[in-house]
C-alpha cells in the first residue's frame, strides 16, 4: 500500500505549483510557517511578504513582522488600510473582519497584478474553518488561496512544524487585530483602538504575555490563563493595573473568571444565530 504524503510534503507540494508568491504576512505562528515554507520551497527572490498595517494593528507587531521576514531574507512590502474610513466596517457588525479583509486582500491582489505574480496566499488553517470567520468570504472573492487548509494543517500540525524548523513563533501566542476586542455593535474608534492597545501592552508588561482586554465601554474585563490568576490579583499589581487602566478612561476593571481564550466575543453571534458564511 502507497504511504500517503505527510502534511509538510503536501504543504510544499501544493506550493510549488507556482513559481512565485505573495503571502499576506501577520508574523504570527501561521502566517510565519506559511512564509518559511514558502521561501524554502521557491527561493527568498520569489516570495514577498505582505503586511497590512493599519490602527488595528500595533506597532509592536509591525516590528515583529519586519524582522521576521528579514530573518528569512524575503522582500517586506507594508500596506496600508484604512479600515475606519468605511463604515460599515466602524459600525462594528457581526461580519465586520469581511470589510477589513476585503481591503487587504484587494490592496495586495492588486499588487500581485502589477507584478505578475499568480499566487496570493493566506495562513489560515483548518481550525479556523470551525470558527466564525467572515474574512473567509473575501479571501475568496479575491482569489486568495490557503495552502494550510488545503494541505490539512491544523494549528497544533502549525506549531510543531514551527518547533521543528526552528522558529521563534512557534509557541506564539494568537494576537488578532485590536477590534477584535470591542464586543459587536460598539462603534470602533481609533481612541477606543488605542485604550485597548496601551492596556494590553500594560499588562503584558507586568509579566503577562498571553491576555486580552476586551472593552465593555467603562469596563474593561480582562482575560487571563487560569493559572496566572493568582498572580495578577495580587493586591500589588492589581492595584498596579486598575491604576493604569483607570488612567486610560475605565471605570471598573474585572476579572473574568472563565480565563483567556480566543474568540469569546462571537458567543454573541452564536446565541444569536447570526453566523453567516
């Protein structure tokens, strides 16, 4: 009987079908495989990374996207979006990652035309297909192929291929865009942006590298690993950290006892059968 392929040879497989590629480039975990298969498999001279750079996403991450793709030795291009400009994307709506990555993807499909290049991909895996990800829709309306998914990769598949190579961002914590931190229907604003921006790097800051700051207008509820529990309600640094967020424009500061985990905002879409494809 014929051994099937493992994921890495059909990963590389599938993106040597192209000779040249764009890779819409985040720095995180995915999206740095994604870049590092890439240029082993087709040469640092054939593949440009691709970052969106907008007041959703910090400048903390631009640095870390920059030196990640001059590691690799790829060409670094930065786009800019203007997400807030469209307001249906401001309004905050349950499909709201739709219209950012509508921009995005537009912006750099547009670049690849320019420079003849076939391929345009994405890192998304094949874990993100079971969650609420509307992005996914204009991935497809403008050409965008994800090679994870098709090659099977989830994100566990992600991170120890990521060990294996070598790379830093192998246990790198998920790091979505900052609006993804304001629960549906609350207008985003780049002041709001910003709160959320400082807060969170206050935190991790304090020794907190994995945490969220969702913002409730005055309240700011703040997730966190269950183990780190203790240590943050500490009197010392809790004091520390209400100080802070107090500074910023919050009012109450909690806790939620429920821990740190990725996408708990669209709880709101799944009670209200509002997940659309």
């Amino acid at each position: 009987m014929e051994k099937r392929p493992s994921k890495a040879a059909r990963l590389k497989a599938i993106i040597r079908t192209r000779p040249k590629a764009l890779v819409a480039f985040s720095g995180g975990v995915d999206s740095t495989l994604l870049l590092r298969v890439c240029r082993d498999v087709l040469g640092p001279a054939n593949v440009t990374a691709v970052t969106g750079v907008s007041q959703t996403y910090t400048p903390e991450e631009k640095r870390a996207s920059r030196r990640v793709a001059r590691e690799l030795g790829v060409e670094h291009v930065l786009v800019e979006t203007d997400e807030l400009s469209c307001g249906a994307f401001a309004a905050n709506p349950a499909d709201r990652c739709y219209f950012c990555k509508s921009e995005l993807f537009g912006k750099i499909a547009e670049l690849a035309k320019r420079r003849g290049v076939a391929a345009v991909y994405d890192a998304t895996n094949a874990d993100d297909l079971s969650d609420y990800r509307p992005g996914r829709r204009a991935a497809e309306e403008r050409g965008v192929t994800s090679p994870l998914v098709l090659a099977g990769f989830t994100k566990k598949d992600v991170r120890s291929l990521s060990r294996k190579l070598g790379l830093e961002s192998w246990d790198k914590p998920a790091n979505p865009c900052l609006a993804s931190r304001i629960p549906y229907g609350t207008r985003i604003t780049r002041e709001t942006l910003e709160k959320v921006r400082a807060g969170e790097k206050f935190i991790r800051d304090q020794g907190f590298p994995i945490v969220r700051l969702r913002h409730h207008g005055r309240l700011a509820r703040i997730e966190v690993p269950a183990a780190d529990f203790a240590r943050l309600l500490k009197p010392a640094t809790a004091r520390k950290l209400a100080n802070r967020l107090r500074s910023l424009g919050y009012l109450w500061i909690a806790l939620d006892v429920e821990g740190y985990r990725t996408g708990s905002l669209n709880r709101a879409v799944e009670e209200r059968g509002m997940k659309k494809r």
